[in-house]
C-alpha cells in the first residue's frame, strides 16, 4: 500500500505556482491604500476598482460587472435570476459536475448536447432548438473545457452567438480557464462576438462568467459575471438580500495583484507548469496505458480519457484507490454514460507524482479483467 | 441646505474604530504562516483554525462551528436547511429588516412576538406557543438588539430555553452585539443554558450565529453558527454546493488577528469609542428634542426613539432628509406599527456628527404640524 495517496481528482493548482509572496504583498498595499474600502461593508456588486478592471478588460462599463464570492456563487444567483423549475437549459455532454447538481437542484429540464473536440456540436445543438425547446439558457464552457480540457473553435462561437440570437436564448459563458493557455491561440469569448461593431457592452445574448481562481489562488474565492446592466442590477439585488456584499478584503487583495507587475509573471509560471504537467501526462499515459484515448489540451487543468468501449471506470477507480491513486470518473459528468471514461486533473500534481499516478493506474487497469467489448 | 449628509442609518463603525494596522499585521503573518490554508479551497466549513478558535469560545468541539461568507449567508443556509414555505417562524417585533425580508422570501408563517426592554414578551411568546403554533425557530437577537438597542434578560434567557424544550422548537440566538458591551454585565447565552452541565456541547434547542463584522471589521464578511453537528453536516453540505467554501484568506487573517494582543485591544477601543457615542447621542436627544422617549443601551450600535404617538415619522424622514440627516423608519423593523418610532445608529459617527445630527432631526421634528393624538 503507498503511503501517499496522488488525487487526479482535485481542479486546484498545487502551493508552488501560487504567488504567495506577491499575494503578501498585494494584500500589505491593499490595506495601505484603501483602508475605507476594504474593512467597510462596501456594495452588493463588489469592490470598485476590481469591478473597474474587470470591465475593462471586457471593454464595458462597470454597470455589466458583478463580483461574487467564487464563480459557483455567480452562477447561483444566474440561475435562481433566471432559471425557473421546469425551464430548459442546454448543457455540455460531458459537463462540470457540480453545474449540473445545481440545475438538477433547481428543477430545470436539463439537455445534454454531445461535446466534441473542438467544442459542444452545433448541428445537434441546433436540432434541439428546431423541436421548440426555447431553452432559457445554453451553459458552455469555451476553453479547456471541464472535464474533457476541449476548446470552442472559433466559427462555433460564431455559429452559437447567432443561433443564441435568431432563437433568442442566453449563451452562459463559463470561463474559468482562459487566461492559463499555454499553446496555441487565445479565441475571441462570445461575450465579445455578441457585441455590435464600435457599440461596445451592446451584446443581448451573451451571459459571461469567470473568476480568479486559476489565476490569483482558489482559496481568495472571487468570481464575477459581465451581462446586461439590468440583469445585473438584478442579481445584485439577490447579491444583497443574501449577504449585503460580497468579501471586500479579498477583492481589495486581488485588484492590487492584477494591477502588479506581479500578475503577469505569475501567469506565465502557471502556464509554463501547467504545459509541463499536462505534457507529462500525455506521454506517461502513451507509455503506460496504450489503450487510452485523449488529446493533450492547448490549456487548463484537465485531460479527458476514454478507455475501451466495455471498461468499467467504476471498478477501476476503485482498483486504483487500492493502489493509492485516485480520479474522477466521466459518469460524475454525465446525465447518462461515460461509463469508460475519466478525468485526470494534472494542476495539483508535481511531474513525479503524475508520472507515478499513470503507472498506478495503468496497475489498477491491467488488474481488471479483459473488457468485455461486446457485453450488454 | 448642508453640505454633507449625516447618516443615522447605517449599522457600521466608522473607520477610526477598525484596527487596520492590526488587520494589515494579521494579514501579513497568515500568508506567512499558512500558505497553503489561506489559498487553497479549504473546506465548505470554513478555515479550520478559526473553526477550532470559535469552538473554544463556546466549550464544544469544532463540528458544532460553520463559517460563512458574513453572518447573513449563515441565516440564509440555516432558513433553506430548517424553514419550509408554511412553517411558523416567531420574530421580535421589532426585528432586523433583512431578517424579516429573508423569512418572507421563503414563504414563512411569520408570528411576531412584541419586544420590551428586557427582551422579548415571553409570557406572550407562550400564549403563542400553547395556540398549538408549533414553531420550527424562534429568532431573538439577545445583546444590543437591532434596532431596539434592547438586551434580553437572564431570566427570560432560561425561560425561553425551558420553553424551546418543552414545545421542541429551535430558538435562533442571532448575537452579533455580544462582545460590544461597554456597560452592565454580560449575560451567559441561550446556547450555554441549553447546555447540560458538565456535557459541553449537548444542547439540542439552540442555533447561535455571530460575526466578526463589529469586532475585526464589515469588509472581511467573516460570519459563523454554532449548532449540533447533525445540522452543521446538513447546512455544509448546502454551503458546498453554493460556493464550494468561504473565504480562506479573510478567515485566515481574521484567525490571526483574534488569537494576537491587537485583538483585546481593539475590542476595548471600540466599546469605549461606542460607550461615548451612545451618551452624546443620550445626551443630545434630552437636550434638542425633549419629546423623545429612548433607553440608552448597554452596548451595540443602536437607539431606538419613540416619538408621541400619532407623530408620522415617514414625514419626519423627509423633512430630515432635506436637512441633510438621515435614519431608518421604526415601520422598516415590523410587519405593521412602528409609525412613530425610529433608529438611530450611532456607530458610525462621530461625537460631533451625532450632536450636529440630532440638532437637524430637531429641527425637521418642529417643522412638522403637531402631532395629531386623537386622529384615526
């Protein structure tokens, strides 16, 4: 039995691409400069400046921005704004698993439309939309995809603003991951492609959601969404009735990091790691489990495998727990299926620790009996 | 027309009473101390040492202690946990406006029970109780109420813990206040009297929420509740599928300011400064406005006035307004009543600003017609 577990399961960076130092001292002239601002209760929106940023970086005013404390939070409020028991909502298929247990909770009638490598399938999503569902919502996540680490190309994002346009429902653009890219080229969000030419924040269509977790440190909990002022106004109000503002301190914190030379050099060690990690873990799953199929990602935290039609994920999860390793499985990702799946979350690991994690499952997997390929 | 509001309505200190070169120390040696805590995602429980911190406070182990975004979310994950749509609710009369708001949106049966300077009218707490109302929580705000500025008594303390054994309902002690005390004696709380002697941690009738948001600062939204694991299992599992966990960093700095001197400190600053506020204001409404009736409190951060009856403090409320002092309508605290009365905050003023206030109040009170005792 090996003393340390390694969890390919956890979507968290590991201590060392964290910028503690600089998230010290960002904290030190957060206090400094705006004592007021951060220690008062401040507004349901969040802290100015951060929100002055965001929206910058957006190339909208403030009045689109919301703050919350983590992405999940935002996507309540959106949710409980504007989705109502038994509305339609379209996912991906595979998708976040707790975006799902939070539509589920909700009551919503949930569409799962087939995700391919270059992102969710237009035409199926499509065809849905020609049966009359009149979805309130399509939930999408552009880049380096949770769980299968695929990203949107660009001419569906093109193909998604108008369909979210011609049947007038809102794309919810999940963006978590942008910012840590580490090969190939950034892609324009559909937050931007829904905006008219030379009238910026003019977009009807597109909901946008992100945070600072992947970029400052999960444990500073701070997300936000870009929409329409008056949906925003809106959450903001349920923002407000449910905690009166969101944490003032962490966002004082992060909007002296963002606006340091810190940031930069921050993000490109995490992006440096992170295509360390990811190119390892391609390599030691081509050297130690042959059967596996997956696409090393241009991005993100996670890779996607398929393992041959009739494995038993299940069993082999519980096989590799023995062995000291464990992941998550694609059923936790799925309405239905996913069965020979599973997600490897390499963000949290050190290249040692997911070189042996492979090889322990590559153990568990050869323990396992022989898929039965044509089982019922 | 003056050229800066005073605002009697805001529940915050002013920022002279926040220890902001102790928040900054704090915050310095908990990324030092404990990087990976204060940036990782950490638990739906919140920040394991300050857990353990709280939980000494109140002599149980730490899986009786929640912590929250801020002590509203700890009432909003409580109410989703305890109280369905119908369920009995008793409340003060009057109460917290967004407590009252937060009941009323999950459809509560809301029972008011009307409060004396002694805290809430238990012998009409009963009456309510023996009409067979079987409540599921009672809500009293025991130290310093807001807005009455009222304490509740020992005596009534362990009443009402006899009577939520006897009729099996939770009594929801809401104690921000509790460590403002700057004069009397501070009274043991419901949560200890519910409490078997040498059995810590055994009562089963009592809820207790606080906060740091008047001891440390508002801006670091730091809010927690003590209960019995059952239901603090319950209530993190909701707070999981929320947000995934409170802040680690606002928590991590708030557990290193409580356990340093500046902690002691501060506190003592912060009862005297309020201490002199609450007198001046005592003080000023004698001096400028003789047809008041008002109980300076023993502590907290606010004063309840009542005016003669028939007074229409709503026109009051604008003839300040244009005086350039504002406050909160008594009619804001209750589901009905409250026309004459008002409160007045105190603690985010200072000596000057309440003397200054209170003479404009003054002045908006004698620019109304006399109050009309016998009208309908």
């Amino acid at each position: 039995m090996p003393s340390t577990t390694i969890s390919f399961a956890r979507g968290a960076p590991s201590l060392d691409i964290v910028d503690v130092d600089g998230l010290r001292a960002a904290a030190d002239r957060a206090f400094a400069k705006d004592p007021a601002g951060l220690t008062g209760y401040g507004k349901g929106t969040g802290y100015g400046p951060l929100r002055e940023w965001i929206a910058d970086q957006h190339d909208v005013d403030a009045e689109h921005v919301l703050l919350t404390n983590g992405s999940m939070q935002a996507d309540a409020f959106l949710f409980d704004a504007v989705v109502a028991s038994d509305d339609t909502v379209i996912v991906e298929l595979p998708t976040y698993d707790r975006t799902l247990l939070s539509l589920r909770g909700r009551g919503a009638d949930i569409r799962a439309v087939e995700l391919e490598s270059d992102g969710v399938d237009v035409a199926a999503l499509e065809r849905v939309l020609k049966t009359g569902a009149g979805p309130k919502l399509a939930h999408l996540i552009p880049n380096f995809q949770n769980p299968a680490g695929y990203t949107l190309s660009l001419a569906k994002r093109q193909q998604l603003v108008e369909l979210a346009r011609a049947y007038d429902f809102l794309i919810f653009e999940d963006d978590p991951y942008r910012e840590v890219r580490f090969s190939g080229e950034s892609l324009p969000t559909m937050l931007s492609l829904d905006t008219d030419p030379g009238r910026p924040g003019s977009g009807q269509h597109v909901v946008y959601a992100s945070s600072f977790s992947k970029i400052v440190c999960p444990g500073i909990r701070v997300g936000y969404l870009v929409a329409q002022p008056e949906l925003i106004a809106k959450i903001a109000k349920l923002a407000v009735n449910t905690y009166i503002a969101p944490n003032q301190v962490a966002q004082g914190i992060v909007n002296q990091f963002v606006r340091s030379e810190a940031f930069p050099a921050s993000i490109t060690k995490v992006k440096t790691e992170l295509a360390t990690r990811a190119a390892k873990l391609g390599e030691a799953l081509n050297r130690e489990l042959p059967d596996a199929r997956f696409e090393v990602p241009e991005g993100g935290y996670f890779m996607w495998v398929e393992l041959p039609k009739g494995t038993d994920v299940a069993a082999l999860h519980a096989a590799a727990a023995e062995r000291g390793v464990v992941f998550t499985k694609g059923t936790d990702f799925m309405l239905e299926g996913g069965e020979a799946a599973l997600r490897l979350a390499y963000a949290g690991l050190t290249v040692p620790e997911i070189e042996e994690g492979v090889t322990r499952i590559a153990d568990a997997y050869r323990s396992l009996a022989a898929p039965a390929v044509d089982a019922a």
